[in-house]
DNA sequence: AGATTTAGTGACGGGATGTCAGATACGTTC
DNA sequence: GAACGTATCTGACATCCCGTCACTAAATCT
C-alpha cells in the first residue's frame, strides 16, 4: 500500500487478511498451471509428449508468477489455514500425478512401484526447483530449469523409453 | 522460553537472535547429514550401494530431526540472513553431488546431463518431501518415503543400472 | 436539497521481537 | 565475615506489524 496513493486500511477493504490476499493470488496462478497440465493428465496423444508438453508449460507459468509462489509459500508457513491451502495446492496434484502413474504402470510404460509418494517426491522438486529458480528479481534461464526436471520426471517414469528421449532434452 | 523456568530475556543471554538461535539448531544436523552423505560421496565401494546407504542415512536424520528443518526452512524468508545460510545450506549439497554426478559421467555409469541443475533439482525434491513428510507432528513412515526417493535418484543416475536395483528397492 | 450507500482514513489495541538498567546470586580476596 | 567483582537473570520499556473501528468524505439516489 506504501507504493499506492491509498492507506494501509483500505487493503482491509478489498480483501479480508494479507492471507486471504496470498489465497486469492494463487488461485491465479493454479488455473494456468492445471490448464497446461492437462496436455499430460488427459492421456491423448503420446505419455512422453504430453508429459515434455506439461512441464515446459509448467515451467513457463512458474516463471511468468514465481514471485507469487514464493510469496505463497513463503507466508504459508505463518498462518494455518494458509498453510493448509498452500498443502492442499500441492496435495491436489499428488493425486493427479498419482493417478496417472498408475495408468502408466498399468499400461506398461512405467515401472511398478507406489506412485502416490513418487508423484508427491516429483511435485516437491518441482515446487521447490521452481520457486528457487524463478521466485526472486533475477531468475534462472528457464532451458536450464526445463531440461534438469523433465530429465528426473523422463527417467522416472518412462525410461524405457529414455533412450529415445534424452536425445530430445540434449545436454 | 514459556515452559521453561527462565524469562524471556533470558534466552537473549544465549542467542544474539531467533534466526541465531535457528543457524545453530541448522548446524548440528547438518553435520549428521554430511557425515552420512560420505558414503556416496568419498566414492568407495559401488555407486548404486553408496548412493543407497547415503539416502538411507539422510532418510534417517531427517526424520529425526525434521521438526528442526521445518523450523529452519519456515524462518528463513523472514530474514535475509537466515535466508543466506539455508540457501548456503542446501547450495554446498548441490555442489557435491554434482560434482559426484560429473564423475559417474565420466565412468559412464550416468547419462550425460548438465551435472548442476540436476542435482539442484533432486536435493530440492530431498528438501520438500522430507520436511512435508517429517516436519510435523505425525511423521510419515519412513520406509514409504525412502523408496520413493531412491526411486527417483536411482533412476536418474543410474538408469542402466535400473533393472537391478528396482527388485532391491521393491514395491 | 436531503437521504442513503459507498469509499477511505486517522487513531487505537494487541501481539511479537529485541534492549537495558537494575536486581540477585555467587565466588574471591582481604 | 565483610567488601568487592562477576556472572546470571528479569521487569519494564521501545519498536514494529497486523487488524479494527469510529468517523469523514464522496458519490448516488429520491
């Protein structure tokens, strides 16, 4: 508000807490990011496309709003019932992420292994990776960033068929 | 302080500073951590089983002292300083284990990759799932968490090597 | 013009962090 | 055992940040 010809109260007017304002801006950046997953969730086309195709839109959203995210996940930590939304976020594509693994593993394409936990390790990378990279002034290349998760989630998950894809990430 | 038979102030006498108080907590586990690293780091013995007893060891520290971590990592956006050390903290890990990757690279036990921003991204995954998971008060099982990490470092690092290790590691 | 709703602010209360002068306990020296 | 110096501790204070509220100003309606 100190940037704003308006007082400190008047943020009061328009949103409940600095928590509930972390709640509304992150409802922002989570449609875009469950909009370029679903290249991947929704299972058209082929698994290791469409997952290069999530993630890179991933990556791009993390970097257009990892200030926000950074914002979120640093505030989360202070309030509970942010701190709970922030888990919630995260959780929602534990379970989305799990969901498709097992299809996968079904299917063949993936190893046998739990993929609720493995699907949770791989989001908290993500997260992680992501707001270190882009959440402060001067943010990471974004290749870079690409090419490091894509090679853990690729090798992960499809590396049957890695030999085809690592030529794709190059080094 | 509260539920201790001293004030307030008193801890003043002891710490410069809450986030002081947090680097000296941060510096006794870190030396737990580093030590069980070594296994995988002075390079002994093969890769895949240092990697595995390296990862077990951290598994084991974190659980004990994950409610540290969380308290580390949920402080330190609320102080630049603070902030420095953490980012310190997990940077020397990074630098580590890229240069360990770099080696097995060399050997041609690992995919060539850029070394750096691979290791970054799996210590952050390291990171994350281990203070989500033994950050609060009910901790996740232990076992669940480690296969699904070594999960992902194995196939990471040692794909070629995957076959093996996937019935070590089982379901 | 008068009334009613909307928008905005100065001033306050509460909670947390850190500081400081003074008090208390303890050991040392004569 | 009295005086002194030192280490330990604490009540009270200053400061900062968050959120609230009564009150004012502006805009819209009748």
């Amino acid at each position: 508000m100190a940037t704003t010809e308006y007082s400190r109260p008047t943020f009061y007017l328009y949103f409940n807490d600095l928590h509930g304002f972390m709640e509304t801006l992150l409802d922002e950046v989570k449609v875009g990011i469950v909009e370029g997953a679903r290249a991947w969730l929704s299972n058209e086309g082929d698994a290791v496309g469409g997952l290069r195709q999530s993630l890179t839109t991933l990556v791009d959203v993390a970097h257009q709003h990892g200030p926000i995210l950074k914002a979120v996940a640093d505030a989360a930590p202070g309030d509970a019932r942010l701190e709970r939304v922030w888990e919630m976020f995260l959780g929602s594509f534990d379970e989305v992420v799990s969901a498709r693994i097992a299809q996968d593993q079904a299917a063949g394409l993936t190893p046998d292994f739990e993929p609720l936990p493995v699907a949770r390790a791989l989001n908290r990378m993500d997260a992680g990776m992501l707001i270190q990279a882009f959440g402060s002034g001067e943010k990471a290349p974004k290749d870079v960033v690409l090419s490091a998760i894509m090679r853990v989630w690729l090798s992960t998950l499809y590396p049957f068929d890695a030999a085809a894809s690592i030529e794709q990430i190059g080094r």
